[in-house]
C-alpha cells in the first residue's frame, strides 16, 4: 500500500493489521521509551488547507514518536491562499524531498487528486477531505470499540453501533459506516431526514429518525457535530430543538446498555449535540479516542513508509 485516500483502498486484513500495530505501538509509548527509530531521516509534510486542531498535532505526535522530520504547512500564509494549485503544491514538496504528505482540504477528493496526479514519489494521507472521507478517525474509532467493546474478539462481530448527528456533511461517517460495517459491526444512522444524504438508503447501515428508540441498543455511540460551517441552507428548525430529538443528554444517557460507550470525534458543541454530563461521564472515551489517534497515525506512518522494516521496539 502506496497512499491511504479512502477506507475503500483497505481490505479487512489491512485494516487489521494497523490496528494491531497500533496496539503494538500503544504498548510501546506507555513503555519508558516514547520515541522509536523508525522513521529517522524520513520528511513528512502536514498539508492542512482546512482548520484542525486534533488531526494535525495527532500526526504531528505521530512522525515524531517514530523520530520523522515533520514539516507544517498551513494553508494560511501559504501560496495555497494565493490560489496556488495542488500541482504547484506538490512538485515543491517533491523538490524538498517529502516521503509523505498528510493532507486536509474543503475539496472531497483533494486527497485524491494530489495522489492521481504523480507529481510526488511519496505517500498521500487523507486527514479529511470536504464531506468525502477521514480514514484515521474511522480507523481511531474502530481502535477503541474495539477496545472496549469486542470482548475478546479480533474484529466488531456482533456489536451494533450508532452514528448521530449531521451524517449529510460528515466525512467521519462516510468513512466510519465502511470500516465499521468491514469489520463486522451493525450500524444505525440517526439524524432527522435533512441532515442525511440522498441515497443514504444504498449504505451499508440502517437509518432512524428516532434516536430514543436506538439508545438502548447499542454498545457505541458517536456522536457528531453540526457542522454550520458546510451548511449553505437551513437544515434545522434551531439548536434546542435538535438536542431534544437529537442530543445525548442524562436521560438518553442513562437508558444506555451497562457497558456502552459515547464517542465523539471533536470538536464538540456541548450544549447541542452532546450535554456536558454525557460528555464528561464515565461512559465517555472521548479524550482516549484523541489518545488512540496518535497510535493509529504511528502504525499508519509505520506500514506505509517502513517498508518491510522490522518493528524495533
Ligand atoms: C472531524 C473532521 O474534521 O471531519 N473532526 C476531526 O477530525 N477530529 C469532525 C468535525 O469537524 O466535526
């Protein structure tokens, strides 16, 4: 495997594989010894044309931990904001010798076009591109469902998982219905009609408009974020009346089975699609979810850019 663009590229065994690494490489962080020498003499650029916070420093802790030069290059104050294309982009990292490009960008399918394009020898990462896809947070979220909830088992058989919130915009869910579905999992979209996509009918998942009647069921729930910022119409009557239907509040929160789990990839609007009780109970890994990104980033880097090289540990 050249490029990570889209959960599609993996194949179970694949996608297996770096989770296991990463619980591998998770053992060895919580070791005495935090950096490993893996990627010494390796360059690996952070592209991020788009805002991010946890993404970005969880790469950036990534190629670090495995002793890479991490190069940050943020849309902002770059010539990307003067219009420079992707191309243009890329033969200048070419030229300064990038073995991976980690990228984000508005545009579903950047990620894409910037590893179609072969003006670069090295890896293309896709850390989010527009609505499309986010292949290291569905790969962090499976991690820890798998962690907490697989009882053993290598993959997701059995368990039933809900995605809630404003699947249309969310390229979380995009990837995460794909990979969870992979790996063995049950999973139910919840949101009101407006904030799920046409054809959603043809994914792999079931769809409810009623989030009290799921509750209950499920051994996760992740929850996601209105994202206003994509909107470019109204798609709600206002914010209360979303968290009523379709918020995680105490009730909601209690009526889960005993060892659920709430996730959330980040960031949260607390107060609309999650309460802060919920958000801060013992039922939340969503802090262990930003914590498990930095493994699965390691073990993403590792079997994309080490090659054949034995994992010294
Ligand atoms: C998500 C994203 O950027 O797609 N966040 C993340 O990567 N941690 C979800 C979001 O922005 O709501």
């Amino acid at each position: 495997m050249r490029h990570l663009l889209s959960i599609n590229d993996l194949t179970k065994t694949d996608a297996l594989s770096i989770l296991n690494t990463a619980e591998t490489l998770a053992r060895a962080s919580d070791g005495p010894m935090k950096k490993l020498p893996t990627l010494r003499g390796r360059t690996i650029v952070n592209l991020f044309a788009e805002d991010s916070t946890r993404t970005r420093i969880s790469f950036e802790a990534a190629a670090k931990r495995l002793s890479a030069d991490v190069i940050n290059f943020s849309a902002k104050g770059s010539s990307l904001s003067k219009g420079e294309s992707l191309k243009d982009t890329a033969q200048t990292l070419q030229a300064m010798g990038a073995d991976a490009v980690i990228i984000r960008h508005n545009a579903s399918g950047a990620a894409h076009t910037l590893a179609k394009g072969e003006w670069m020898s090295g890896s293309v990462i896709n850390a989010g591109d527009g609505t499309h896809e986010h292949p290291s947070q569905a790969l962090l979220d499976a991690f820890t469902i798998r962690k907490h909830c697989a009882r053993g088992n290598e993959d997701l058989t059995g368990l039933r998982i809900a995605i809630v919130g404003d699947i249309l915009h969310s390229r979380v869910a995009r990837s995460n219905v794909v990979l969870l579905t992979m790996l063995g999992a049950k999973v139910v979209l919840v949101a009101p009609p407006t904030l799920l996509p046409i054809g959603v009918s043809s994914w792999p998942a079931e769809v409810s408009y009623d989030f009290d009647s799921v509750i209950g069921e499920v051994d996760a729930v992740i929850m996601l974020r209105i994202q206003i910022e994509r909107m470019t119409e109204m798609y709600l009557p206002n914010a209360r009346e979303y968290s009523r239907f379709f918020g995680l509040d105490k009730d909601r929160l209690s009526k889960m089975k005993t060892n659920a789990i709430v996730m959330h990839p980040g960031p949260m609007n607390r107060g609309v699609e999650i309460s802060a009780e919920s958000a801060d109970s013992a039922r939340s890994v969503i802090v262990e979810q930003v914590k498990n990104g930095v493994s699965v980033r390691m073990a993403i880097l590792y079997l994309l850019l080490a090659g054949t090289a034995e994992l010294e540990i």
